[in-house]
C-alpha cells in the first residue's frame, strides 16, 4: 500500500519479472479522471534489453492505457475512456463512464500475479466479475512472454452486452474494445500475420496471430507477436494515426455473455528484442501447444 498526494491509500504495483528482471509493472488502481477509463493495466512493459513497448496516457489518446481489458459499450456504460460513440450523432462526451476495478488480490509472485475484478457502471452497479491471471515466462535470452487468463462472468439474471464504436454506427473498421495493447513507436510499425502486412489488410482479420514491429524510445527494435482471438472476434489494428493493437470482441456485432456464463479469454504476448519476420513469429507461436 501506499499514499496517494490526496491522502488516499493506494495498492502497489504489481512487479513482473523474468529471471530477476522487470519486464511489466501492472498498475491495480490507478488515480484517473473518470473520462479516461480506470482500470488495471500493464505499463510499462519492457523487453529483455530493456526497450518500453507500452504508451500509457498519450496526448493523442489519453485514455490508452498500456495493455489492458476495456470495452467501450457494456450495457450502455462506457468502460474504455474518451468520448462515446453515438449512433447519428458521433463521438460525444457523455457522463456514462464505467471504472474496472479491483477487488482482491488471489496470487504475487515474481512472475505470477492474480486477481478479483468488477465491471461497474457510473452508479457503481455491478455489470459484470471477472478472475484475470497474468504470468510471465523467459523464451529465449531476447525473448520473453507474457500470459493473460480472463473469465469474465454475467450475473445470475441477466445476459450482458459488448459494443463497440463500429456496433454503434462508427465505419472505418473501428471496432475496438477488448483485449487492447498501445504500443509505443518511433514511426510506422510494421504489422503482419502469415499472410497479410499491412493496417488496411489487417484491421478485421480473423488470424491466428498478428505481429508488430517498431522502434521504441531510445531506438531499440522490437517486436511484439499476439495470439487470443476468441470465436468471433477480431483484430483491430491502428499503425498510421498511433500503433495499436487489439483482441476485438465486437468488431463488426455485438457480443454477448449470457446470463450466469462465462466468458473465457487467453492472451499471449512475445515481447522480443529486434525486428522478427514471418518465421520467426510463426516459431514463436507454434513452440507453445
């Protein structure tokens, strides 16, 4: 625990390590403007050499935060941040701000942590319970990878739904919200899967994996390859206006967790050093069953 400038008890970063290292710092309750979306999220995070690989509270966006869980529309509450997405209307600031929070601690160890969630809207009631895992775990000696375990649980009497700015009305393939990592880059990254590069090619495709390439402060080279797409979700990909990537639950329709279930995610990130091409990324994938 520790204060906050205003007096306010605060939990402690979780600290991850690999072989004594500190690859990721997962803020449990950040002290954030309602707008911007509080919730638990992973900055920085940092490959073996040391490179950042997260951007948390950018001026272009500020409520990106690392990498995180966020949904822009859970049952009309806005749970990302930033203004809503409204149907013939556009994006709007609304007073419909959700918070993520945390609410008990289950595992800290140096490569382990996990905990107890709750989905709230602005009245503080309960949409949805979730049990997030994270571990990390050394790959290579440039190569590390993180593990993220999410069930996130609909109450007993009613089924709840996740939208998206594209489910909402908004066109250009924004359909983010889920499972979201803001990278940090000095220019374009590159983005691939097996059989597509590219923003425009990437951005809604159903790959098993995806991989983004850049250049973080400092000019250190990295390369991030994501899997975790869940049956109906997609990518949803930004390179152009800011490198982002994200495990889309509602790209082009909404989602659904129904009443009483469960909603099970499995997200993994290889954080390596250097600029990896398609067979190597591939490899990557492939050596975990």
């Amino acid at each position: 625990m520790s204060p906050d400038l205003g007096g306010t008890t605060r939990l402690e970063p979780a600290r991850l390590l690999v072989d004594g290292t500190e690859v990721a710092r997962y803020v449990l309750d950040p002290a954030l403007d309602a707008r911007h979306g509080p919730r638990p999220y992973l900055h920085p995070v940092r490959t073996l050499g040391g490179t950042v690989v997260t951007d948390a509270l950018p001026a272009d966006h500020v409520w990106h935060l690392g990498a995180s869980l966020a949904v822009q529309d859970v049952d009309g509450a806005n749970l990302w941040g930033g203004r809503t997405y409204v149907r013939d209307v556009g994006y709007t600031w609304r007073d419909d701000h959700g918070v993520i929070t945390h609410t008990g601690e289950i595992e800290r160890t140096p490569g382990r942590y996990a905990h107890d969630l709750q989905w709230r809207d602005r009245a503080g009631a309960v949409l949805l319970t979730e049990r997030r895992r994270l571990a990390t775990s050394a790959v290579a000696p440039d190569t590390w990878r993180l593990d993220l375990h999410s069930a996130l649980t609909a109450p007993a009497d009613r089924a709840v739904h996740l939208g998206s700015p594209a489910t909402n009305g908004r066109p250009g393939g924004a359909g983010y919200g889920g499972f979201f990592w803001r990278a940090v880059a000095d220019g374009e990254p590159a983005v691939f899967t097996a059989d597509d590069a590219g923003e425009d090619a990437v951005n809604g495709s159903a790959a098993p994996w995806l991989a983004l390439a850049g250049v973080g402060p400092g000019g250190g080279a990295y390369t991030l390859v994501v899997t975790g797409l869940g049956r109906g979700d997609r990518w949803f990909v930004r390179t152009a206006m800011y490198p982002g990537v994200c495990v889309a639950f509602a790209f082009d329709r909404p989602a659904v967790v129904p009443a009483g279930e469960t909603r099970h995610g499995r997200y993994r990130v290889w954080v390596a050093d250097g600029t990896l091409d398609r067979d190597r990324a591939a490899a990557l994938v492939a050596s975990v069953p």
